[in-house]
C-alpha cells in the first residue's frame, strides 16, 4: 500500500514528536521508538495525565504504544522530581566537597606540604570511616583541582 492509500484509511505514525523519522523502530506495541533517545516531551506529558486521571501504567502503555518499563521510569521521575523532562544523556555529574572533607584536606597538606594526593585521600578515607564510591570520588575530585 503506497503513502495515499494509508493516509486515505486516516492512518498516520503515533509519534510525530521525533525530528529523525527515517532512523525509528518499532516496539512489540507497535510504537516508534529510537533507541537512546528521550521520549518526546507531549508523550512523557500525556503518560503524566493519563497516570493522574486513575489510569494504571499498563493501560497507558498498551494504549500509547509505550513500553511498561519506560512509562513507569517517567512516572517515577515525574513523583520524585515534579518534572516530566528526560535525564541528561552522557556527562558525568559534578562533585561536590564537603566543607568538612577540604578542611581535614588543607590542614593534612599544611602539617606536611610534601605530602602525595594518593596519601592524603588514604588518610582522609582512614579517618573519616566512609570507604563509599561517592566519599572517594569528592576526594579524588578535588585533587585533580588541587594538585
């Protein structure tokens, strides 16, 4: 069937929203998707709706054509965060020192100005009994600043 006959059975693509149609696929609902791609904005708002009207998320994703798992990630965004607005994609989130961590920093490099940033970061995990990713990650953070 050509363009003309479908557009005669008033069929037309459920998600318009995407500016690369030739790059889509189609899910097992028969929506289009591009895979890494955010969901457009007027979807993601009408899977807020629809959530808020009473609907159950499998319901709005049979009938957006939505998979389940990406209707209840955007529901679950939309109640811890109040947005409907998808996350960054790639980049790496800033960290942030405590006050707490750059001053045991500055007075360890004060009692030996010599000292090396693998040693300080050692002593500062040591004293600090916190041995999580986040804690090391401030601490190496801001020697690549320091140093």
């Amino acid at each position: 069937m050509d363009m003309s006959g479908a557009n005669s059975l008033n069929m037309r693509p459920l998600f318009s929203g995407y500016p690369f149609q030739g790059q889509g696929r189609v899910n097992q609902l028969g929506g289009v998707f591009i895979n890494g791609r955010p969901l457009p904005n007027h979807i993601r708002l009408k899977i807020v709706e629809m959530a808020a009207s009473g609907v159950r998320p499998c319901v709005i994703s049979r009938q957006l054509r939505v998979s389940h798992g990406c209707v209840s990630k955007i529901l679950n965004r939309y109640q811890e965060t109040g947005s409907i607005r998808p996350g960054v994609i790639g980049g790496s989130k800033p960290k942030v020192a405590t006050p707490e961590v750059e001053a045991r920093i500055e007075e360890m490099k004060k009692m030996n100005p010599g000292i090396f940033s693998w040693e300080i970061r050692e002593k500062l995990i040591k004293v600090m009994f916190d041995t999580s990713e986040n804690k090391q990650g401030i601490i190496c953070e801001m020697f690549r600043h320091i140093n």
